[in-house]
C-alpha cells in the first residue's frame, strides 16, 4: 500500500445525472480521482457503474453535472475527445479489434501519438518509417511488461479470455494516458489471472504513475489495490472513502446484504 | 529450396515490419515481378508461346491488371474499412468521364455570370491522375451517410451514386462532348512525347500502374490509418474511445479508396477499351469487383489480384474445359454457370475462409513452413 | 383542368405502381424483421417465382388442362420451388451463419441471388414469358370532370388489392399464430428465444418461405406487367430505397415508401423530368432514400436503435 503522490485533483465529477428514459442509472453523483491514486468504484449490479465510466469518457452525455478534468470543465464531449485529453478505458466485454493482431490492436492504441500524415505513411519512407519504428519500439515495451510476447502476431479473437483483457490494457496504456479506466478488469479470471492482472495494475501506477479508476466485483482485491473507494448503489453513491472506512460504512453493509430501502 | 525461415533473424523492428519478413517469398516476388515486368514484355514482343498472337495480353492480363487495381480500391473500403459499396462502377465512371473531359479540354460556359470556365486540354498522365482526385472527391461526398449510417443502409446510399452517375454520364450531353452516339473515344495515350499504341506498351503501362499503387496501398494498410480503418471496422465504438476520429478515418477510406477506382477507371477507359459508352460502368461492374473482393480475401491486398484473376480466368475456363472434354456449353449455359459458381463460392468462403483464397495461401504457407511434420 | 387530371393521372399511376415495389419490400421487411438478414436475394426470388410459375402453366395449359386448374396446379408448383429453395439458404447459408456480422449476412444474400438467378435461368428458361393472369386493359374515371377522364390500369387495381390482402394475412399471422408469436420472439433475441425451446432453424424456414411465397404473389402482378424475364431483378433493387423511407422493421412502412417511392418517381419524371433530360425514374428512388437517411436514418416508420457497450 502506497499514498498517492499528492492529493491534486485529476477528475472531478459534479452533480451527474443520467437517464434512459424513465431509467435513472445515476442520480447527483459526484466524486473526484486524485493524480497518481487508484480509485476504485464499487457497487451491486445495476448500480451505474459502467454508465459512471462511460459518461467520464463521452459515450454517454449526462443529463446534468459538469465533469472537471485536468482543469477544463465540460458538459458534454465526444469519445475521441476524451481520449485526445489522455483518458483510455478498458470494457467488461472485451472490445478489441477482432480481426488484427495482438500487436496491431496495441499499435491502433498509438493513433494519437502519430505526426506523419497519410502521404508520408504511403511513402512508407524516411520519417515516417522512423516513426513507425518509434510506435513499434513503445509498443514492444509494453508488450514485455503485459508478458504477451508470444502471441503477439495472433489475431486476438483467437485468443483465451485472459490474454484478450491483457491485449486490451496494453492497447489502453499505448495511449499514454493521465487516467485509466478499467471496468471490471478481473471478471471471469482464475486466481493466478487475477494475481497477474493486480500486479500490472500496481505496475503502471507506480511506474507511470497513471491514476486509475477501476471497477471490479472482488471485494479482496478491491481492498488491497485502491487507495480510495466510492460505493453506488441504485444510481447514487452512498458511500466514499478508504477501503477501511468503506467497510465499516452501515450504509455498504445493508446495500451488499440486500437491507430494503 | 525449403520453405524455412530459421536462421534468418530480424535484428530490427523495420525488418520485422517488412512486407515479406521471410527471406523465400521476397525471392518469389522478385522473380514474378521479373517475369511480369521483364519476362512477359519480351515473350509478347517476339511473339513467342503463349504469346503468339495478343489474346492473352488484350484478353487476360490488361483486364486483370486494371480490375485488380479497381478491386484493391474496393478492398480498402470493404475489407479494410468495412464499409459496405454497390458503387465501385460508378466511382470507376467518374474517373473514366473526368479524365476524358479533362484531356479533351473543359468548357464551362456561365452566361448568367457573364464568364466562361475554360481548361485547355491536359496531358494524359495528368488527366488519369486527376480523374482519380475527382473521383476521391466525389466518394468522400457519398461517404459522408456514412457517418450517420451503417452498413446495409449504406448499401442504398452507394446504389443511389451507382444509379444516379449511370444515368448522368448518359444522359447528360457535356460529359461526352456531346457525341451524337453518346460513346466516346479516348486520347491519344501520350506520355511526356511517348505514345502508348501497341497491346505490350499497354499492358506495360498498366503494370507500372498497378505495382505502384498495390505498393503504396499496402503501405497505407500497414500503417497507422489502415489500422484506424480496421479498428473501424471490427468495432466502430472502440475505436473512437482510444481516440480514432470516425470522420477522418471513414472519409480517408472513402477517398483512397475512389482515388483508386478512379484511376482504375481511366486505364479502364482510356488503355483497354480506348472507346466506351456508361454500359461499361454498370452495377454489373459493381458486383463483378465485390465479388473479386470476396473471393480473393477480404483485408488483402495480394487478395484483390487473386480474385480478379479468378473473376477473369473461371469463364474461360468453363468455356475450355468442356469443349475439350468434347462437350461444349452454349455461351447461356456459361453464363448461368458462372452465375451459380460465384454465388455458391462467395457463400462457401463467407462460411468457411472470410479471408478468402489469399488466407488459404498463407494457411497453406503455414503448413509448408512445417512441413513434414503437423505442427 | 387538364392540368389537374393529368396530376390525378400520374399521381394514381404512380402510387399503383408503387404498391408493385411495396409487394417485392414485404418479403425483405419479413426477413429482416425475423433474423435481421438485408436479403439482397429477394428481387431474384421473385424472378424464380415468376419462372416457375410461367412455365409450369405454359406447360400444363399446352397439355390441355383447364386454364383454372392449370393456374392452381401452377402456383402449386412455383410455391413448392419456394419451400425448397427457403429450406436450402437455410440450410446452407443462413444457419452456419448465424451470430455473424449483418455485413458477412449481406454479402452473403448477394451470393444467393447469383445463384439464385444462375439456377432458375439454367432451370426454366431465359427469354421473356408472357404472363396473363389478370386483366391488363385501363378504365377511364371521371370522363365527365376531365376531358378524356383518367386512366387507371385494372392490372394496377388488382395489384393493391392483393397487397391489402397479403398484408392483413401477414398481420393476423404475427399476431394470432402460435408461429407468428415465437417469430416475434426469434427477432427479438434469437439466443433467449433458442432457450425456452423455439426451434430457430425451423423458424428461419418459416420467414424465407413467406418470403418466397411474397416473392410468387409480386411475380404474378410484375409477370403480368412486364412478363416474367430477368430485369424484374433490377426494378426489385428499388424495394431497397423503399425500405430506407419505410423504416426496415415496419410492414406498414413498406406500403406507405412503397407509395411515396412511386408516386414519387412518376411526379418528378412528369414535371421535373423534361427539363433536366429525362429518365431521372432511374435514380429519383435511390437519391430520395439518400436524403431519408441524412435526415431521420432509421426510415419514417422503423425503431431507433439504442447503443450500448
């Protein structure tokens, strides 16, 4: 366990409500990411977590709240935005590009780190195959730290379960990203997958200091990674805090034991 | 010579990223391109087999190298971008009609502005290039649906260019110079004072063409923007949230991909068929390249050439064979062969190898690598 | 008032035709609605349909049967066709393919036209077949409002009351058979609906088969049209802007962008037609869609399509 470098404010999220509908799946959340903290967001099914992450990176557009990151507040922006300011995001279904390799998938991670041009990449000549090179280089860096060496020519939809969601962070870290969000990064992992992917989560915080917000159902391994959790339940967040404090909370108890409201 | 790739070590990333990493297909491209480019040229000149007389130059290899060019053009768009097209024959049109007007000189008369547009005619080179930028143009204007819509919606809205340019480039009486027959003749083939006449200096001529450009569209394949049109196509939503812009990456697809249409087009127009009427830009062209597409492999650039080889070899085939076998078929009976032949292999390699007949060569490469022993 | 009735005379005849796009658009909506396939195979069902029909009853009628029971005998014969060629895509090429992308699933339908279309023509012929099934000669209403009156083809009038007839009888199948409910359910989530013990394939059978019979009933109204050849393959492409304006999930969106679509293209070829040339018909469908989608992509009767992730 290790403090966050500093307590400077990352992401702020003020006030977000979202609605499909007559569905409420958040209602006046607000919490905040610290720079370098692993943030972890827990909560029973259906509590609005995934819809939490996917209003911080713009695929959906809240009813009301502004979201504060790095300093510039917005109401509503597009995915590719969001990942231009140096958000990257993983998915409880895995969503990578099925028909490329392993190390394309992880190359395409590097979209926004590309300078030469479609004239130059046609050329396929000097600077651009320099840079290309570059990209390369980055990209094996992370394929030695994930440990996927091996199956880095395969097309991942050959893959097994655990190696695409290892192939998909490593697509996520291409981007170099200021915050990571992670959902659900163990779900349908063996023991020995979970103690892996943990340690690669420490890993890029502590070598890169990316903060990440991550949501995940195991409550020990919650536990032992975030410096600080936030419980949802129904569309609102009843509880914040150190692991510590967030296990003591009545509040977390009766929404996990199924207390009626 | 095995096929083995031990002992050939990469001690770069750039080797590694070569498009032949192994040492034996880099030596079986140059000799085909030796053939292609030297071989053949010689064969055909001196008229000697299978080049006694210039079937097989005017009747299989021109075709075949300027579908290919057109089907790569497709492939980007289809089997890289995965953006549906029934349009490919008119983008061709455009390409073709453009340079036409182009070489022959525009005239834009504006009377109500009191001015006149004039181009004097230009070069042919020129021409055929900017035939093919008016064709980029004019696929980036039809892909723009493509932003609000997927697939099979957009199947209608590139039939709609399909339908909509047949019918302009036929009815409309600028675009053939007014030609009282509505067909129109090509320029003379000058290329910097070197005029393009005899069937080899054409069927030269297409190969430069289409080497070049399968070579520069590979690069752009296996570089950053073709994978953004890939993560594009295997999943649109995940691609935009690690920063690829659905505008640039579809619109670029659109317009690589038209350009080169369009310049296949032009050689289409202009090198093989020297004069043509809009017929020879139907749909029936359209599906004709989406099948090369298929059948060669999707996302495959040596693909496209593998399935205009087929499209173009299978109906000779069919003519042959029987005949030598003693029963000939009447050209109907081909006709409905080659129907149902096609139809059945697109279905069977969308089943089976959606990668088509460039995936079942590298599979059978991989076995080779192996071989003797299964794996 | 000769400017009116000829309006009135290519707007009527320009929505009766477009009842004949609606009828080749049923069978498409029948099939996207049950397995979500875009079946670019649909124009040439109608042609086969059309094919076996023509020459099953050119043949029986030349053998001296009775003309009624020829025709019954006839339609027989051309729906039998349909059954087996609705049970070989299903068991060829839509079943391996089921849970593929709609891309692989189109193009695949376009493999079965070919086939399709190769395989009737190598069956039954390849020139053009008189049909004559209805009556083809006009009435002329309101002779004493308009001189001359306006002309509406009988053949025309028959086309709309089968289309209104084919599309109560698909209504009251949906709705009221045990078959209609489990294909709802099918098109709804065909995993679930595979779960609680509904025979999918069996029910894929069953949505190409009412295609193909759709299929029979346009060929009998466009054989007796334009006689039964294999053009009717390239005006069934305009069942495709039909759908875009319709919506592809909606029968009543057929018939109404089937209606838009006709009156539409026979109006601008009148009124707009001369002065940029002519034979704009060829394109007006497809340029019209084209706009459709700029501005309200699902079609005027089809759902939005929520994403989620």
């Amino acid at each position: 366990m290790r403090a966050p470098d500093t307590n400077e404010i990352l992401l702020q999220v003020e006030g977000v409500a979202l609605a499909f509908g007559g569905v409420k799946a958040l209602r006046d959340v607000s919490f905040n990411v610290r720079k370098g903290e692993i943030r972890a967001i827990i909560g029973p099914n259906g509590a609005g977590k995934t819809s939490m992450l996917n209003v911080v990176n713009g695929f959906y557009h809240p009813n009301r709240g502004v979201i504060t990151f790095k300093g510039r507040t917005r109401a509503k922006m597009q995915p590719f935005e969001a990942a231009r300011g140096g958000i990257a995001r993983t998915f409880q279904n895995v969503a990578l590009f099925k028909g490329m390799s392993a190390l394309d998938n992880i190359m395409a991670g590097r979209t926004l780190k590309v300078r030469r041009g479609l004239l130059w990449q046609m050329l396929r000549y000097g600077p651009a195959l320099a840079e290309e090179a570059e990209h390369r280089r980055k990209v094996e860096e992370i394929i030695d730290f994930l440990e996927i060496e091996t199956i880095r020519k395969v097309p991942v939809g050959r893959l097994p379960y655990g190696l695409q969601k290892r192939v998909e962070l490593g697509r996520a870290l291409a981007m170099e990203p200021d915050l990571l969000l992670l959902d659900e990064p163990m779900a349908g992992m063996n023991l020995e997958e979970k103690e892996d992917m943990s340690r690669f989560i420490t890993d890029v915080n502590n070598h890169y200091g990316t903060a990440i917000a991550l949501i995940e159902h195991d409550m020990a391994v919650v536990m032992d990674l975030s410096d600080r959790v936030a419980v949802l339940d129904h569309g609102v967040k009843i509880a914040d805090g150190t692991p510590d404090e967030v296990k003591k909370s009545q509040a977390v108890i009766d929404a996990y034991l199924g207390v009626a409201h | 010579m095995l096929y083995r790739e031990a002992g050939q070590f990469k001690t770069s990333y750039a080797e590694d990223m070569a498009i032949f990493p192994i040492r034996q297909d880099r030596i079986a491209l140059a000799v085909l391109l030796a053939i292609a480019f030297v071989g053949v040229p010689l064969l055909a000149t001196f008229h000697i087999w299978p080049f006694r007389t210039d079937y097989l130059l005017w009747a299989i290899l021109l075709p075949f190298l300027i579908l290919a060019l057109a089907a790569i053009g497709t492939n980007i768009l289809v089997g890289y971008c995965g953006q549906i097209s029934l349009g490919s024959g008119a983008f061709m049109a455009i390409g073709a009609y453009s340079a036409y007007k182009l070489a022959t000189g525009v005239h834009i008369p504006l009377a109500w502005l009191g001015f006149a547009i004039s181009i004097p005619p230009l070069p042919v080179l020129a021409s055929i290039l900017l035939g093919g930028f008016m064709a980029a143009g004019a696929g980036i204007l039809f892909g723009i649906p493509s932003l609000r819509i997927k697939g099979l919606y957009l199947a209608v809205a590139t039939l709609a260019a399909q339908f909509f340019f047949d019918w302009a480039f036929l009815r409309i009486p600028w675009f053939t110079n007014y030609a009282p027959s509505g067909s129109v003749n090509a320029p003379a083939l000058d290329f910097f004072g070197m005029v393009v006449r005899t069937p080899v200096e054409r069927y030269l001529l297409c190969l430069l063409f289409a080497t070049v450009m399968a070579v520069l569209a590979k690069n752009l394949v296996r570089g950053n923007l073709g994978r953004q049109w890939m993560a594009i196509r295997d999943m649109d939503i995940a691609a935009e949230l690690i920063g690829i812009r659905p505008l640039y990456a579809k619109l670029t697809a659109f317009a690589v991909s038209s350009f080169i249409i369009g310049v296949a087009g032009a050689l289409w127009a202009f090198v093989y068929l020297g004069s043509w009427e809009p017929l020879a830009f139907s749909i029936d062209r359209s599906l004709e390249l989406l099948f090369m597409v298929i059948i060669g492999g999707l996302g495959s650039i040596m693909g496209s050439f593998i399935g205009a080889a087929f499209i173009l070899i299978a109906p000779i085939m069919l003519n042959v064979i029987p005949t030598e076998l003693g029963l000939p078929l009447s050209t109907q009976t081909i006709t409905h062969l080659q129907f149902i032949i096609f139809g059945s292999l697109i279905c069977y390699l969308l089943i089976k190898e959606p990668h088509g007949f460039a995936r079942l060569i590298s599979i059978g490469k991989e076995k080779l690598r192996l071989w003797p022993f299964p794996y | 008032m000769i400017a009116l009735g000829q309006f009135l005379e290519v707007l009527i005849g320009g929505l009766m035709s477009g009842v004949l796009y609606s009828l080749v658009a049923l069978g498409f909506v029948l099939i996207f609605k049950a397995s979500g396939v875009f079946n670019f195979a649909q124009g040439a069902m109608v042609l086969l349909a059309g094919l076996a029909l023509v020459r099953a009853l050119d043949l029986l009628v030349a053998n001296g049967l009775p003309l009624w029971v020829a025709v019954v005998l006839a339609i027989g014969f051309a729906a039998v066709i349909m059954a087996a060629t609705a049970w070989l895509i299903e068991r060829f090429v839509i079943g391996p393919l089921v849970n593929q992308d709609g891309l692989t699933l189109f193009m695949s339908t376009i493999g079965v036209t070919f086939v399709i279309e190769g395989a009737a023509e190598m069956i039954f012929g390849s020139d053009v077949y008189p049909l004559r099934l209805f009556p083809t000669d006009a009435w002329f209403l309101f002779e004493g409002l308009f001189p001359g009156g306006i002309l509406v083809n009988k053949l025309d009038v028959w086309g709309a009351l089968i289309a209104g007839v084919l599309v109560a009888g698909l209504a009251v199948f949906f709705q009221r058979t045990k078959t209609g409910r489990a294909l709802r359910a099918v098109a709804d989530d065909h995993l679930a609906a595979h779960s609680v013990g509904i025979p999918i394939s069996w029910i894929w059978f069953v949505v190409w088969l009412a295609a193909g019979l759709v299929a029979l009933v346009a060929a009998t109204v466009w054989g007796t049209k334009l006689g039964v050849q294999f053009s009717i393959t390239f005006l069934a492409l305009k069942a495709l802007p039909v759908l875009i304006i319709g919506g592809l999930t909606s029968i009543p969106g057929a018939i109404v962008g089937g209606l838009i679509v006709g009156a539409g293209e026979k109006l601008a070829e009148a009124y707009l037609g001369p002065s940029i040339g002519g034979g704009i018909e060829y394109w007006f469908a497809f340029v019209l869609a084209l706009a459709v989608l700029l501005v309200r992509p699902q079609g005027l009767f089809g759902e939005r399509i929520i994403e989620r992730i």
